[in-house]
C-alpha cells in the first residue's frame, strides 16, 4: 500500500485545498477520499485525545485537524481501495527509509 498525500490538491504557496468550480472535474475523487480520510481522523482524535476532543470548542477541534493531518500517515488498500490509518508520519517515514531510525 502507498500512502496517501493530498499536497497536489494545495496551492504550492499557501498550503490551502483548492476549491473552484473549474477544478471539480478534476479534484472530485480526491475530495471524496479526502473526506474519508477526514473522517478517519476524527476516529483517531477521538482515540488519541479522547477528553481534549470531547470537551474542545470548534476552533480547537479545527487545530487538533491540522494537526492531525500533519502527523498521521493513511495509505490506500490496494484490495478495496479504502483509506485506513496506518499510524504517524515519523513512523511511516522511518519506516519507507525516508528518516533515520
């Protein structure tokens, strides 16, 4: 399985998902995947972070997202084509030889 990066789907400047009606053809599957894998990292936080999820106010569970996007690590099941968490970047970098273990 090869993970799954969404930094094509950024603007190479200022690192926010591109969202425009002319880009829908292109970026449709992505979105749904994205969302997928959004949902997979709600599951996570709550697991992870379970009281500071539960008690934290729309702001912070926006921060704790980004954050979350940043240091976990999905892949793509090459049987059923689902993401799945497969644990944080640092780890999957060391695992792929990308980082000194």
């Amino acid at each position: 399985s090869r993970r799954l990066l969404f930094s094509g789907c950024t603007c190479a400047k200022c690192g926010t998902f591109c969202n425009h009606p002319e880009l829908d053809q292109f970026t449709r599957k992505t979105d749904v995947l994205r969302a997928r894998v959004d949902d997979l990292i709600v599951e996570q936080l709550q697991i992870d972070t379970a009281a500071a999820w539960k008690d934290a106010a729309t702001t912070e569970k926006s921060r704790l997202m980004e954050q979350a996007r940043r240091s976990y690590a999905f892949y793509l099941c090459t049987s059923c084509d689902e993401p799945y968490f497969g644990g944080t970047i640092e780890c999957a970098d060391e695992e792929e030889g990308e980082r000194p273990g």
